[in-house]
C-alpha cells in the first residue's frame, strides 16, 4: 500500500550517540510468536488470517539483518506486524470472528464470564480506529509497557496513554451495549 | 468522546494499570477526586484490560484504586479504620462468592449464556441418535443424521453450584449451543413463551445481545436442558429440541 513504509530505524547498524543496538537473531523470533499472534488476532479476528499475518511479518524480518536496542525485540516485531497488517488490510475487511478462534488468546476453561468478557472486548477493539486500536494492542494484548508502546508506535508515551484510555472507554462502551 | 483533558485521561490510566507509585500516584489520586464518576472510568478501564490481558501470563493484574472524595482532617482517621475494616470485609465477601461451593444455582438465562462462547474439547463421538456424552445419564441428542447439525466440540463448566456440559452443533453458517445442567431441575424462566410439541413443554425467548439469541428452555429426566443460538426461524429449535431420538434421547 502506498506511504506504508518498512520500519527504517532498526535496519541500520548503531549510528553516533544511538543506543547501542544487537542483531535480531532469527532463531529468537519462535520465542515471541505467542505474543504476536495475539496482536494479529486483534488485528484481524480471525486464526488462520494471524497465522499468515506473523508469518509474512517473520519473511519480512528475515529478509535482512535486524538490529535492535537492547531487548526491544517485541515492540520492533509488533511495529513491522502492524506495517504488514496495513499492507493486508486494504485488500480485505475483518470477517466476523469464529468463537472456537478466541482459544488461544484467552484462557476459556477457567470461567464462562471471563471467556465471554474476552470475546465481547475483541470484538469491540475491531471497530476501533487504527490509532486507537494499535495502542490497545501494544499495551493490553501484547503486554508491552507504555515506554516500549510509545517506541514501537513512534509516538510519546503520553499519547500512548491517551490513546489507551479513548480506546478502553470505547471498548467498554460497546460491552455495555452488546 | 471523552470529555476529559489528555492529561486527566492519562492520570486515569495510570491509576488504573497501577503504574504510578509514590508521590506520584498519591497527587493522581488527590487530582482524581475532582473528576466526576472517576472510580467508575477506571473500573471501566481495568474491565477491558482485565478482558484482552487473559491468557497474557506476565501481564500485572489492574491495581485497586480509591478516588472517593478525601474526607475532612478531623473525620480521615477514624474512617481511614472503617474503611480499611470495610475493604477486608468486601475482600472476603468477593473470594467467598467466587470460592463458596453453596452459591445459588444459576438461572436458565444464565446458562443461555454459554452458547456465546467457544468450544474448548472436541466434538463428542456418535452412537446412532445420541452421543456420547451426558450429564447425570441424560445424553446429548445427534442430530446429524435426521437434520443434518453436525457437532462442533464441547465444553464444560460449572456455574453457581452445578456442573454443566455444553455441546455446540452448526449447519449451513448458524450456529446451536445444547446445555444440560446437572442437579433438579432449575425451573422455567420467567415471562417465556411457553409452547407443547410431543408432551414437552419448551420455554422459548429471545435474548437480544450480540446480534439476538433465541432460547429454547425445556425438562429431560428432571434435568434442565436450555438450547440457545441464532436460526433462521425459531420452530428450528423447537423440532430439535422435542425430537426423540427414536427414545435414545428423551424418554
């Protein structure tokens, strides 16, 4: 999609006065498909769409050496997914999300109401807008802290935190109303 | 759209995700006192972070936050001991709800509800009009063969103080959840319409969320059994629900 670029600031090597930066080494990227995958859920609500979704972000990432600051491996990857997904999604709409999907993002064995508040919040975070939707993902389902969501967006981490709060009160809004 | 300033939709999020200490979180609190409906917004926040952070293990789980109104100098300490005996008192209350073995059996309505969630165990195996799968020996119906619902998976949970076993069945894109409940029969829900097919008589409503749900709530063996899901007409689920099973499913 044209003006979606590939993240530029992790490909080069350590530059004068930069943190200093490590290779993303290949092998480690298994280790973060977890977290990835519930990103590219919320993103496009659907399993086997996440699934070609963190695969095509590994084939993008290992096309060329990587080089990130010290243990920022996650927000870099979640940066190129949110890229890839943005390529993706001007070719296609979300389709309504299969209730056997949410498994593996949620813990469904342990309580009914949590299982349902999980399904009803992904749901609700699908209709957000990208802004809104891209925090809500770094931080709540991702895990990442607001500093690491504020680089991984390319933003400040108190628009992180605003954002965070629209998307929340968006989000619970359309839980009360379902 | 929020009304508030960005820096007040800050503050509530940190005090929210617990991510302010110190002085820091004791000046958030002072200034949330001032913003109307504070402790609701952020049980609102920790509601949905609470909600996409299941299944996320090293995710921290939301703070407790007090924005109520400070109390006058003279006042602060003797409600400081009430309010500490207060929260301990609503700490017990919440764990004995959540752990108690005698809580109240759940109402159909309530048991309705799981036909909007997934299946967390395969689909149960066939034995000619019934599968193999029941609760107190009441065994769930196949419908496979004479309506063409095939079965999905299954799952299992325990609401209030029973067991139950949920069976879940699609057939051309619409999607069925089957319940038995273990334990007497919980009764019918109130306001139902009540309809009679084959000597059974079946409760039906509608549930209007998430897109509206129609529900079929009816006896087997003194058990209740509760079938709930989006159909194109609800005498689907009335057939299904009365169907015999050549006496394998209902007696």
């Amino acid at each position: 999609m044209a003006g979606v670029r590939e993240p530029a600031a992790a490909v080069a090597p350590d530059g004068a006065g930069a943190e200093p930066r490590r290779r993303l080494e290949p092998a480690s990227l298994a280790q973060h498909r977890p977290r990835l995958m519930r990103a590219a859920y919320a993103m496009c609500r659907s399993r086997e769409d996440a699934e070609d979704l963190v695969q095509e972000t590994f084939e993008r990432v290992l096309r060329r050496p990587r080089f990130v600051q010290r243990d920022h491996d996650v927000a870099y990857l979640l940066r190129v997914l949110r890229h890839t997904h943005a390529r993706a999604a001007a070719r296609r709409r979300p389709a309504p999300a299969a209730p056997e999907d949410l498994e593996w993002v949620a813990d469904l064995h342990a309580d009914p109401a949590r299982a349902l508040e999980a399904r009803l919040a992904y749901a609700a975070m699908a209709e957000l807008s990208e802004p809104l939707r891209a925090t809500i993902v770094a931080v709540d389902v991702v895990g990442l802290s607001y500093k690491e969501a504020a680089r991984s967006l390319r933003t400040r981490i108190g628009t992180v935190m605003s954002r965070l709060y629209r998307a929340r009160e968006q989000v619970a809004a359309a839980m009360e109303a379902a | 759209m929020s009304a508030l300033s960005r820096r007040d939709e800050q503050l509530l999020v940190g005090l929210a995700d617990g991510t302010l200490t110190g002085r820091r979180r004791r000046r958030a609190e002072e200034r949330a006192r001032s913003i109307p409906g504070a402790e609701r917004l952020i049980a609102r926040q920790q509601r949905v972070a609470r909600a996409l952070r299941a299944g996320l293990d090293e995710a921290p789980a939301p703070a407790t936050v007090s924005v109520r109104p400070a109390p006058e100098p003279r006042a602060r300490l003797r409600r400081a001991a009430a309010g500490a005996l207060a929260a301990v008192l609503a700490a017990c209350v919440a764990v004995a709800a959540l752990v108690a073995p005698g809580a109240d059996p759940p109402s159909p309505e309530r048991v309705a509800v799981l036909s909007m969630l997934p299946a967390t165990e395969p689909r149960p195996p066939q034995t000619g009009t019934a599968l193999e799968a029941e609760v107190d020996g009441v065994r769930f119906p196949n419908w496979e063969p004479d309506f063409g619902w095939r079965t999905t998976g299954m799952r299992r949970d325990r609401l209030g103080d029973r067991d139950t076993a949920t069976v879940y069945y699609e057939h051309r894109g619409h999607r069925l959840a089957y319940t038995i409940v273990a334990g007497p029969a919980l009764g019918l829900p109130d306001g139902a319409r009540i309809v009679e097919r084959d000597g059974l008589r079946i409760a039906l409503y509608r549930d209007p969320r998430h897109g509206g749900h129609d529900v079929a709530v009816f006896e087997r063996d003194g058990h209740t059994c509760v079938v709930a899901g989006h159909v194109l007409e609800v005498e689907t689920i009335v057939e299904l629900s009365a169907w015999r099973g050549g006496g394998q499913v209902r007696s």
